[in-house]
C-alpha cells in the first residue's frame, strides 16, 4: 500500500495565508504580533548591548520604564487586540445556512441542512464561495478539535455541548483540516479536507447528496456491493439506495469520489482501499473498525474496485 500521501496531494494546511474570514482575522494578529515580537526583541538586545558597554542610563527609568510601562502597554494591546480576533472568529449569523460536523475518533460525520433534508457525507466539507455558513460542531465521544487554518479559526467539540461558528470561505480550492485535540492513539492520523466550489457546482454536489449511490453495473461490482451487504460492513456504514440508516462509521455513498482515504491520510485508490478494508489496524491504530483480513483475494477487490467507483 502507498505511505500518505504527498503534500501536494493535499490541500494546503497554513495560517499564512487566508481564504476564509476566521483566517482573516488570525493572520492580521499573528502578524500584528510577530512584528511587535521582533521590535521588543530588537530593544532588549539593544539594552543588553548598552549594559555590556557599561553605557547606561538612569536604573529607575530602566525598571519603570522596561520593567513597568513597557510590559502594561504591550500585553493590554495585546488583550484588546485578541479579544476582537476571537470575537470575530466567534461570530454566529443566525441567518446562514447549517453544515452539522460532528467528530468520532477519528472521522469526521457532515451533514448539510440538518434541520432540512439532512444530507450526509464524511470527511470532505464542501462549502459554497463567498457565502457565510454556520459551522455546527459537535462531538459523539471524547474531546475532539476542528481545525482549517486556511479558512476558520480553531474550535473545540465538547461533548454535550454545540459550538457553531459562521464562516465565509472566500478562495475556491481544496483546503486541509486537522484535529487540533489529543483524542486517543489516532488523533494525529484525524485530518479532513475542505473543497471551496462557486455556487453552480457547489449545488451540483448537493444534488449529488440528493441522490442514490451509483449502480453497480459489472459483474465485479456487484460482487463487490454484494460482499459490502452480507459481510456486516451495513452496521456501520451506509450508502444511499443500498444500505441506509447506519451511523456508526462514516456514510460511503460517494467514497470514490473524495480524495482522501482514512480522514485525510491516505490517496483514494482502489488499491488503498483494499488495503483499509483488510488491515485497518495498522494503517489506524484504534479506529472503531476491524481489519477485515479473513476476505478471500477476489472478494477483497470487487468490494475495493465497487467503493472507488462510488462517485
Ligand atoms: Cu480528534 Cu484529535
């Protein structure tokens, strides 16, 4: 099987440069605050150079002026200033659409209009251009963080608790996202993807979502959709007009069609699939799901070959 994937498979995963509102916000301050780091640091090692000349002035000033005022101006600037951030990273319009995401060790459950039609994917959050949506995060198990920093700020899933968070993606493109809270043995290998689309096709993919899962049309694939149904994957997993109703692991109605395998971590291809489906243990330690490695050969790729082709 292939190791994860390279970068640039990936969306980009930076706070350095912004495509979102929250990001925004967060890099005007991290700038904000990395400028005033260098100026303070360039000032003590010119204090540091003058007490080494033994060329200094007065000690009160030093210790009112460096030990007192210096210190209330930076840090009182410095609370103002990230009280606003986080505000706006905080900023809720009751008016936005709703994306439910709610995070299980270690995948990521989406939802689009929870109070509607509530349609369902995994992993990849889809979001429309330019248009605010309220983030609805949520949690099913432990303490889990959802984390864009191209996008959004970060914000903890407490469980009990619904943190909801509006943001404007304001680029098109593909974005990574991780898990920013320690949530067991594979919260390192917890990251997702966000794909920005113009309203057109963001639509399209709605309807996408409206819609059954493809037919399996070859002989190969209907075994495949065949092992899928009578080897206990339907627990867990549902796909529309095949199996539906089961919430326990991510929905693989389009499965095929994202481009990361295993939340994030690995390149969808029929051969990693496989690879998932016989030893998830190893490839994610902990994962809910077990390594499913009692399939015969031909039985492991037509379940493999029909998930790829789930898009
Ligand atoms: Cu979920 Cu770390």
């Amino acid at each position: 099987m292939n190791g994860p994937s390279t970068l640039d498979t990936y969306g980009s995963q930076t706070s350095f440069s912004s495509a979102g509102t929250g990001a925004d916000a967060t890099l005007v301050l991290t700038t904000a605050m990395s400028v005033a780091a260098a100026v303070i640091f360039l000032l003590v090692m010119g204090a540091v150079w003058l007490a080494w000349r033994r060329d200094r002035p007065g000690s009160v000033w030093w210790i009112w002026g460096g030990g007192v005022i210096l210190p209330v101006i930076a840090l009182g600037t410095l609370v103002v200033a990230s009280t606003f951030t986080l505000a706006a990273i905080g900023r809720v319009d009751d008016g936005a659409p709703v994306i439910e995401v709610t995070g299980h060790q270690y995948w990521w459950d989406i939802v689009h209009d929870p109070e509607g039609r509530a349609l369902r994917d995994a992993n990849e959050i889809v979001l429309p251009l330019n248009i605010p949506v309220t983030l609805s995060l949520k949690t099913e198990d432990v303490i889990h963080s959802f984390w864009v920093p191209s996008i959004a700020g970060k914000m903890d899933m407490v469980p009990g608790r619904i943190n909801r968070m509006t943001v404007t993606a304001t680029e098109a493109g593909r974005f990574r996202g991780q898990c920013a809270e320690f949530c067991g043995l594979s919260h390192p290998l917890m990251a997702f993807e966000v794909v920005v689309l113009p309203q057109a096709e963001y639509d399209a993919y709605l309807e996408d979502l409206r819609s059954e899962a493809r037919d399996a049309d070859t002989a190969q694939l209907a075994r495949g959709r065949d092992v899928f149904l009578n080897e206990g994957c339907i627990a867990c997993h549902a796909i529309r007009g095949v199996a539906e109703g089961a919430r326990l692991g991510p929905d693989l109605s389009r499965i095929g069609a994202r481009a990361t395998l295993g939340a994030g971590m690995w390149r969808m291809n029929v051969g990693n699939l496989a690879g998932w489906i016989a030893d998830v243990q190893d490839m994610k330690p902990g994962a809910q799901m077990p390594s499913y490695n009692h399939l015969s050969g031909p039985d492991l790729r037509a379940v493999a070959h029909y998930l790829a082709s789930l898009k």
